[in-house]
C-alpha cells in the first residue's frame, strides 16, 4: 500500500510564451517534478489530455511538454500515481502540490525559498566532501552528488561549483563545455562570471568571442568584482578586441525610453499584490501597517532579480514584500533605442488593516 508521502509529488510548473510558442496555437510547457521533500523525480509520465505524445521527465525531474495555447489539462504518474492537474491554465510561474487528495498551489519563487534550508544542507555537505574531512581525503563522488541535488532546488552557489568541477575533473571527467553550461545558470555568481569571460576570451569549453568576454567581465564587474573583471575588461577594450558601445547589453538602465511594466498594467500589478499577499500575523497583532518601498532588476526576459526594501516601516512587512515581488509573474521588459533591456524599477506595496 503506497504511504501518503509515496504517492505526494510536488510539480512545478515555469512557463515560457512569446519565444515558447512552437506554433500559433500551442505552448511549450517546461517544470520540474519532485516528491514530498522536494527532491526531484525521474521517469515520471507526463501527458496532455490534447497536447503531444507523454514524455517522461529527466534524472533533474525536468519536462518539457506542448499544450494547447488555450491551457490543458496535465497527467502525472508513477508507481500507481495518476492525476490531472488543470491549475495552470488560472496561474503562471507555480508549483502544484499534489497528493491522493486535493491539490493545492504555490508560487515558484516560494517553492525554491522554501527549498532553500534543504538545498543549503546539500550544498554544505557537498563542501565538505570536496575539501576532505580532517585526515581524510575528498570524495569528489559524494560531493558532485550533494551539489547536483542542491542545483536542482535552484541552490546557486551548488550550480557554480558543479561547473568547477566540470571545469578541474574533479568526480568527473573534465569537460569546459559543461562547465561553460553550469557557470551560466549560476545567476550572477561573481566567479562564475569571470570565469566565462575567461573561457570566451582564450576558447575553452566555447568558440572564441571577445565581446562576450567582455560583456561577461562587465557583469562580474557590476556584482562587485571591480579588480580582475574591470582590469581584463580594460585589456580586451584597449586592444580594440571588444567594443564599449555593445556592454550596454548588459548594463542596468535607471531611465529608458519605455519603462518595463506587468502583465495588464498597474491596475493588474496591484490587484495581484493584493491577492497574493499574506499579512504577517504578528504585524497585524501589533497593527503595523504602511507603504513599502522595493527596488528591483527587470531582466531583459521579464524575470525579477536584485530585489532590495528602500523603505519600509517595519522588517516584518519588508519581508513579505520582497516575498511578493520575486513571486511576480514575468513582466513586459524595457525598452531603450528599440532593443529590450535590463533597467531598474521601484515599486510602492501597500500594507493596510481595516
């Protein structure tokens, strides 16, 4: 008999249109299955009641699946599990907990902050193989397997080091190509950055380009690494080997000529703030209300990223709003001489009783 916990997946569902469309009346569908503790699920059957042939997901939990543009319903099934889930065609950006009863959903952004305890146990552990413990020697093996399951619950810092690994042949045969791959979903890790740059500017792992050197030395700059990025960035420039002018793809704009905005404009921004917000408990118990002010980084494909409080009037709702913007669902990005850009916004979130 299958226990509760056998039989409760966890399904996240991340979303790609525009660019995803494969024709005018189908999207593809991208998520990741994972069972009760979060921990990704293999050979998981997937299927659309309209959509292509089932597919199974990937050893990462991965799937990939085209649906009517209109929504679909989606079956997932293993070990006698089978159930359809039609949450999606009301959400975007989600995670589907389903067990032998109902189904519930979470946004994707809070199902990754709340992976983050576990993801970091993994991560650490992997440190600790990889450096050996005291008198004993590493254990690549064990430490690519601790790092592979934190990257797989979005642990950045787990992504970069499996690229280093790639990269030196530590656990695994040594692959720049791979570890090119790993560096680039390391969301903006400092020494990641430098390292493509690195990779791109001598043609390891990559084909030779100067420019996208330079433009990976110019973000590794802007986080923070403003000795060896902005020095090599300087070389590549000087040499005539790269030019300024095509950095600016990777520059964060404070003024464009089109201002990013969300989905349906801002009435549709603050309705959804509205409706996705819990009001921390003990800040309505000690009736603390008031306007919070976040800051945060567009990206170019409308995802969120940099988010800091400017002000608040209280940690307890500069929490819930910063949990509020990374849980958006992408929005329409800026613009500047016709080319779609990163820029910088701010936003007012309004916490109210009564």
């Amino acid at each position: 008999m299958m226990t509760r916990q056998t039989v409760a997946v966890i399904v996240s569902l991340l979303f790609a249109f525009g660019s995803a469309y494969a024709q005018s009346d189908s999207v593809v569908v991208e998520g990741r299955v994972v069972n009760s503790k979060g921990i990704p699920m293999s050979n998981v059957t997937v299927l659309a009641k309209h959509g292509q042939s089932p597919i199974v997901t990937r050893v990462d939990g991965v799937f990939s699946l085209k649906v009517p543009a209109a929504g679909d319903s989606i079956a997932f099934s293993k070990e006698g599990l089978s159930k359809f889930c039609d949450f999606f065609r009301y959400n975007y950006n989600g995670v589907v907990i389903l067990d032998a009863g109902t189904s519930s959903w979470m946004p994707y952004g809070q199902y990754v902050e709340m992976m983050k305890g576990t993801a970091q146990q993994y991560y650490n552990a992997g440190l600790k193989f990889l450096e050996g413990e005291t008198g004993a020697e590493p254990d690549y093996k064990k430490a690519f397997m601790c790092f592979t399951r934190a990257a797989n619950m979005e642990y950045a810092p787990a992504i970069y080091q499996l690229g280093f690994m790639f990269d030196e042949g530590l656990g695994v045969s040594q692959n720049h190509t791979s570890a090119a791959i790993w560096y680039q979903k390391a969301q903006r890790n400092v020494k990641a950055l430098c390292r493509l740059g690195e990779m791109y500017a001598e043609g390891i792992g990559v084909e030779r380009d100067y420019q996208k050197a330079a433009n990976y030395y110019h973000e590794a700059a802007y986080e923070g690494d403003t000795i060896t990025s902005v020095r090599r960035l300087d070389d590549l420039l000087q040499q005539g080997l790269a030019k300024r002018e095509l950095l600016q793809e990777h520059k964060v704009f404070d003024v464009v000529e089109t201002n990013a905005s969300f989905p349906g404009g801002n009435q549709a921004c603050y309705a959804w703030l509205s409706s996705h917000m819990r009001y921390p408990r003990e800040a309505q118990e000690k009736a603390i209300q008031g306007r919070v002010t976040v800051q945060f980084v567009v990206d170019k494909d409308g995802s969120i990223a940099d988010v800091k409080v400017l002000r608040s009037p209280d940690p307890l709702l500069s929490k819930e709003a910063e949990r509020l913007i990374l849980n958006m669902p992408k929005w329409q990005p800026a613009s500047q001489n016709g080319k779609t850009v990163r820029s910088r916004f701010n936003l007012t979130v309004v916490f109210k009783l009564g």
